[in-house]
C-alpha cells in the first residue's frame, strides 16, 4: 500500500516586516510579506494593508484583551506589559497573514503590490472570526506560555 505525499503548499510566504503605520496615513496598519510561488523564478513583496478601525473591530470580536490578560496571568507583573504588546505584533500579523491568504486564493500576478485596505474586509472579518482558535494558539506559541 502507497502512502500519498503530502500536498506542497503553492506558495512560500515569510514575514518581512509588520505591523508599522502606513505610510502617510495613520488610521492604517501595514505587514510586508516576501511571496514565492514554486512556479516563478523570483518572489515578490506584498504589503497588506488594515485599517486600525477594523484591527479594533477584530481584537474585539476575538475577546482578545480579556483573553490575553488571563493568559498573561503566570507571567510576572512587570513583564506583562511587554508581553501583551507582542501579543498584539503577533496578532495583527496573523491577521494581515489570512488577508494575504485570502488574495493568493485568487492567484495574483507576479508583481510587487499592495493590498488596499479597502480590500477583502468583510471576508477577513469572517476568517478571522472563524480561525480565532488558531490565532490565539499562534500568539501562545510566539510567547513561550503554555494555553490556560
């Protein structure tokens, strides 16, 4: 009996940097991916875009203050602080990662480009609402603390 090789993901995508404001405009949050597509010659960087606005929208919908402070319960006092803002780093990544996601499921050209904010939000809304398990145990895992 054959046992069938695991399906390879159509692309690679690595964290370039994010989440920083964007550029000019302070009501946006901004992660640049680095793309590669098994297929093409070269990567390309995608900057994905969210707005502040739906970011609180999503960190409350996912409960994420309440969930991260009883998280954060074992870690020392005068760290939690230091801590809750990585949770938040980790957070917006992961959410920038799924808009990201969500357009590569459209096969984009193979060009550097930017994701508007304008772009996939009610659909990112839903994702992310929908992945919250997986978000947090990504935020767990970046911290070092074991789930509560």
């Amino acid at each position: 009996m054959s046992v069938p090789a695991p399906q390879l993901p159509l692309f690679r995508v690595t964290l370039f940097y994010g989440p920083e404001p964007a550029a000019g405009d302070p009501t946006c949050l901004v992660c640049v991916f680095n793309v590669k597509k098994r297929s093409w010659k070269g990567g390309v960087q995608i900057a994905v875009e969210v707005s502040t606005a739906q970011a609180a929208r999503l960190q409350q919908a996912l409960c994420f203050d309440a969930w991260i402070d009883g998280s954060l319960a074992d870690v020392p006092a005068e760290e939690r602080p230091v801590y809750a803002g990585r949770a938040r780093e980790v957070l917006m990544q992961e959410i920038c990662s799924i808009k990201l996601t969500l357009a590569l499921e459209l096969e984009k050209q193979q060009d550097n480009t930017t994701l508007p904010v304008d772009a996939f939000v009610d659909e990112l809304d839903r994702k992310v609402e929908g992945e919250a398990d997986r978000i947090k145990s990504n935020i767990l895992m970046e911290l070092d603390i074991s789930p509560r």
